[in-house]
C-alpha cells in the first residue's frame, strides 16, 4: 500500500541526477586509479585526479543528505537512499586512501595482480554507473539492476583471487630477504581488495532497493 501511495506521489527528481553524478565520478576515479597502477612517472598525476574526484564526490554526497532532510517526498525509502549515497563515497574515499598509501610509499611499480585488480574495480565502477542510471525505473528495469549487482559480485569474487594470488607471490619472492616489499605490498593489496569490497557493498543496497520497491 505505501509502495502504491508513493508512486502516485510527485518525486523530488533530483535525487537521480545526484546519483548518476556521483555514480561518474567513481568511474572517474577508478579509471585514475588504473593509471596509477599503470605505474611509472605518471602515478602522481592520476593520483591526484582521484583525490579530486573524491573531493567531487563529497560535495555530491552532502546535497543528497541535504535534500533527504529537505525533500517531503522522496523516490525510495530515506534510509535506503542514505545508504546508497554512502555506499558510493566509501568506494571512491577507499580509493583516495589506497593512493594515499602509494604515495606515501613512493612506490612507481606495481605487480601484475595489482594491475589487474586496478582493471576489476573499473569494470565493476562502470557496471555500478550503469546500475545507478536504472534506478529512476526501478520496476521496468528490475531484472537488468539484479543481473548487474550480480556481476558485480562475481567481479568481487575475482578481485579476492588476485588479492590471495598477489600475497603468495609477495611473500614467495621476499621471504628470504628485505620484508618491506612484503609489507608494502600486502598494504596496496588490501586497500585495493577493500575498494572491491565497497564497490559489492553497493551492489547490496541497489539489490535491496529492488527488492523493496518491486
């Protein structure tokens, strides 16, 4: 009965716009963190485009918060909403905090699996952008945004094999020597596994959001 009620009710349309804005700039940022996984001299360079984005992100963020309080209407539940917009910024503030540590480390090289889970987390970002831009359709578009949060997943499931890979190698290659590589090294990876992990959270809540509003 809510459910019916609320569709017959005008919607604060903006909310959808915010969150297709957002949703860009993690891809944004994501995109740049590949570059820096690229290594070589332009790490500095794409790192810095992702603590923009995420600066970016964060002003998105507020004017969500802002118009949920704001707003007598909204598209979905509220609670539902503050979790994804939150969801979203804890994907690209875990990617300023993985490029932060790379910068403090100086570190210009990365292992292959790194690389690869630089490439996961952007294809993952780019599914989410494209599951985002569904939701102002949430019942027309139900099973699309259920087969992409699932692809999402399974991406997270990959990302997990590359993280285990990449420690094993790490350890395998400086377990007789210096083991600040290793220690480095398993740094990086478990930041770069927990922006997958955020980036899975938000395919949890466009789920949930389908769940609950179909």
């Amino acid at each position: 009965m809510l459910s019916w009620f609320r569709n017959m009710m005008p919607k604060e349309e903006s909310f959808f716009d915010l969150f297709m804005q957002h949703s860009l700039l993690v891809v944004a940022g994501a995109e740049a963190l590949q570059g820096v996984l690229r290594g070589g001299d332009e790490v500095s360079h794409y790192a810095k485009i992702v603590m923009d984005r995420e600066d970016d992100a964060d002003e998105i963020t507020r004017q969500v918060m802002l118009a949920v309080r704001r707003s007598f209407i909204t598209p979905f539940d509220r609670s539902d909403i503050q979790r994804l917009i939150q969801s979203l910024d804890d994907s690209i503030d875990q990617m300023k905090k993985t490029v932060k540590s790379i910068e403090l480390f100086e570190v210009k090289e990365f292992d292959p699996a790194m690389a690869a889970m630089g490439d996961a987390i952007a294809e993952a970002s780019r599914l989410t952008a494209q599951a985002v831009s569904l939701l102002g359709r949430v019942g027309q578009n139900a099973s699309r945004l259920s087969s992409l949060a699932q692809q999402v997943t399974h991406i997270e499931g990959r990302a997990d094999d590359l993280h285990e890979e990449g420690l094993k190698a790490l350890y395998l290659a400086h377990r007789n020597s210096n083991a600040m590589p290793y220690i480095v090294g398993s740094e990086i990876y478990g930041n770069l596994e927990r922006v997958m992990d955020r980036l899975e959270d938000v395919a949890n809540e466009i789920s949930a959001i389908v769940i609950e509003n179909v």
